[in-house]
C-alpha cells in the first residue's frame, strides 16, 4: 500500500481587500443650499426650530419693511424739496423773463410814440425790464443743463436779447433825429421781439413748468412698495401671536406686541403723512399753479396788446395782415384784448371764494372793460385824421389807454404775488409732512425687529 507523502501545502491566499471608498459626497445638483434646507427642516420638527424659523422671518420683514419706507419716503421728501426750492423758483423765473421781455418791449414803443424826448419814467422801465431779464437768464443758465431743452432756449435768448437791444438804440437815435426811418427799426426790433425772443420765452416756461409738474407728481406718487410690505409684516405679527396663543393660551407676548405697534406706527405715519403731503401739494397744483399759469398768461396777453397798440400808431396803418385787407397791429391788438378777457374770466374760476385772488382780478377785469372802451375811442379819432389826438389817447397822463394798461398790469401784478404766497405756504407744508418719516421709519423698524427677536426668545426660554 502506497501512502501520498506528506507535504505540507502552502494555504491559499485570500484575495486583497478592497480599496476604501471615499465618503459619499452630496448628489448632483445639491450644495450649500441644499444643506441649508436640510438643517431647516430638521429645525421645523422641533418647536424650538420653528420659533427660531418664526423670529427670523418676523425679524427680516419688519426690517424689510422699515427700509423700503425709508428709501420711498425720502425720494418723495427730495421731490417735495424740489417744488419748494428748485423747480418752481425756475418756472417763476422762467415766466418773469417773458413778463419783462414783452414790457420792454412795451416800454420802448411807449417811449418812442412820445417823441424825441423820451418820458424819463419810460426809459427807466424799459432799462430795468433788460437787465432783470438779463439777471434771470444767467441765473436760469446756472441752473439749466446746456443740452437741455431749457438750455436751447435760453441760448437762443442770449443770442437776441443783444440784437434787440441794438436796434431799439438805432430806433430811438433816429427818433431822436427826426427821421422816419426811425419807425421801421422800432418795427423790426417788435418783430424780432415777437417772432424769435418771446417764443424763446414762451418755450423755455412751458419747459420748466413741465419739470415743475414731474416734481410734482413725483413727491404725490404713493409709496405702494412701503404700504404693501407693512401690511403684510403686520399681517405676519399678528399671525405669529395667534399660533403663539393658541399653543400656549398667552393672551399677549409682551415683544411681539411691541413689535406689532413699531410697525403699526410706522404704517399709519406713512398713509396719513403722505395722503397730508399729497393734498398740501395737490392744493399747491391747483390753487397756486394753475392760477399763476393763468395769470401770468393774462399779465402777458395784456403787455402784448399795449405794445400793439402803440405800434398801431407807430406804423399807421404800413403794416397789414397777410391778407392785406386790415392793420397788423389792429389786428392783433383786438386778438390779445380776446385773450385777456379769457384769461381774466378762467383766473376768476380759479380764485373761487377767495377774496384776497379774486379781487385783483376783478379790478383787472373792469380795466380791462374801460381800455377797450377807450381804445374804441382812440380808433375813431384816428381814422378822423387827428393823429395827435389819438396818440394823447394812448399816451396822455389821464384819460388815456395807458392809464386803464396800468391799472390792469398792476391789478395783475397783486394777484400773481397773492398766488405765488398761497402756492409756496401749501407747497412747504406738503414737504414739511415728510419731515422725519424716513429717520422715524427706519429707527421704529429696528425697534420692531429687536421686539419681535426678543418675543420669540421669551418662548424659546422655555425649552431650555
């Protein structure tokens, strides 16, 4: 019998281990935010999470809410700022340089109807109404962007103001010398006048109203961002004490109820201080604006029919419409004599019950009355030939259409100051109503935040 030898055998080798795999990282598509919401719905199965979750929205919706009313509050108090301080000085100004370019223009016919020795008095008014226009212009130019279209207009007045000026000089030499050729510069220098620098004028107030008007819709515009963020931060503080009452029959946490009354301040001092603005400066609008608008329009209207009327006598009768059948100046004497009265009937709607506006207007309306009436008188005598006593009708100390022009621009004169008084005391009440919103807003909302923290840390404390 045959035995195997015995030999040892080599025991089989186990097989190497496998490699260590590395730890599972987050799957695609998941980060830092996703971790992030792991933890806070771990934290929403507990109630302390939840309160925790509950103070920070409460927290940041309060805060939220306190900024957004800053910022809003204190672009509609810059607005305001402006009406007061900015735009409606520039459209006052802007309408003071058509004012005071159509009285010279007034002035310098005046004087030169009364012959080679100009009326002192004339002189003067014409030299103030140059340089006053001049000062409103550089003041407007420092004001203005050059590329503007205010900046366009007040060029275009700097270019002719000179010319204008140059031939009123060679007008009067003439007049002075007796030569008729004097007549013709004075009507070119009334066309210039009309044709070129007061539409300049006219364009450049329109364009500074209407920069008076964005501020003015801009200080009205309501801050609806502010007023939905506080009712709803409201809405969530009054929901929170609720779900806190019903949890732990707690009438009041004495933090969530601070926090309700910050944000509940805050709220009602932004609706009743805007809805106070809005109504100042809507009533700055209509009872200020519009009647300095009108007035001033009449005030022109006026300074534009006098100085017609003087060229009427000025021109006799060289000058005709385009149709060549009537006297220009005739023509257009009675087109702005229509315009006053408009404008004086639409100014006395204006001024309603208030006796302080209407009275100067109805002054200015009987003026009116009487000056057509004399001019009728001024026609007649001048299509009888007595040339010399149709000018004493227009330039005479009394009697005359001068003297009924005077009444008229200086009745005028009273209701623009009364208007301009009503619109700039309605105006800074409607900017003073902002006064320390967007301060007081944002230093409630802070103390809102931190009542609301500390409301919810109260409840907090009693897990612990």
């Amino acid at each position: 019998m045959t035995h195997l030898p015995n030999v040892r055998t080599a025991p089989q080798s186990a097989p190497p281990p496998a490699p260590a795999q590395p730890p599972a990282g987050p799957p695609a598509g998941r980060g830092a935010w996703a971790e992030v919401r792991r933890r806070l719905r771990a934290a929403a199965t507990t109630e302390p999470g939840r309160l925790q979750i509950i103070g920070a929205v409460l927290a940041a919706f309060v805060l939220t809410f306190g900024v957004v009313t800053a910022f809003e509050t204190a672009d509609r108090a810059a607005a305001a700022d402006d009406v007061v301080s900015r735009s409606q000085p520039l459209s006052a100004d802007a309408a003071s340089i058509y004012r005071t370019l159509a009285d010279a223009d007034t002035a310098a016919s005046s004087g030169f109807l009364a012959g080679a020795e100009e009326p002192r008095a004339v002189h003067e008014r014409y030299e103030k109404d140059i340089a006053l226009a001049s000062r409103l212009l550089v003041k407007a130019a420092a004001n203005t962007d050059s590329s503007s279209e205010s900046g366009h207009q007040i060029a275009t007045l700097n270019e002719g103001l000179p010319r204008y000026t140059g031939l009123i000089e060679t007008a009067r030499a003439n007049n002075r010398l007796g030569r008729p050729l004097g007549g013709a510069y004075l009507r070119f220098a009334n066309e210039q006048m009309s044709k070129q620098l007061l539409p300049a004028a006219e364009k450049l107030y329109a364009a500074e109203t209407a920069r008076l008007e964005q501020d003015d819709d801009d200080a009205r515009f309501w801050p609806i961002a502010s007023l939905v963020a506080g009712v709803i931060a409201i809405g969530l503080l009054v929901g929170a004490q609720r779900r806190n009452y019903r949890r732990t029959n707690r009438v009041f946490n004495h933090g969530l109820v601070a926090a309700t009354a910050a944000t509940t301040v805050v709220l009602l001092w932004l609706a009743v201080g805007h809805t106070v603005a809005r109504a100042q400066l809507n009533d700055a609008q209509v009872h200020g604006q519009q009647s300095l608008k009108v007035l001033n329009d009449a005030r022109i209207a006026s300074l534009k029919a006098r100085a017609n009327e003087n060229l009427t006598l000025v021109a006799r009768g060289a000058v005709l419409t385009d149709d060549g059948k009537n006297d220009k100046y005739a023509a257009e004497f009675a087109a702005g004599m229509d315009r006053l009265g408009k404008e004086l009937n639409r100014a006395q709607q204006l001024a309603g019950d208030d006796e302080q506006g209407a009275g100067p207007v109805e002054s200015a309306a009987k003026g009116m009355s009487a000056w057509q009436d004399r001019h009728a008188d001024v026609a007649r005598t001048d299509r009888a030939g007595d040339y010399e006593g149709a000018l004493k009708k227009v330039i005479g100390a009394k009697g005359s259409t001068g003297e009924c022009f005077d009444k008229v621009d200086q009745a005028l004169e009273l209701a623009v100051a009364h208007e301009q008084r009503q619109f700039t005391e309605a105006a800074k009440d409607g900017r003073g109503a902002f006064g320390g919103l967007p301060v007081g807003a944002a230093a409630l909302a802070v103390l809102g935040a931190v009542g609301a923290i500390l409301g919810i840390n109260r409840r907090l404390s009693e897990y612990r």
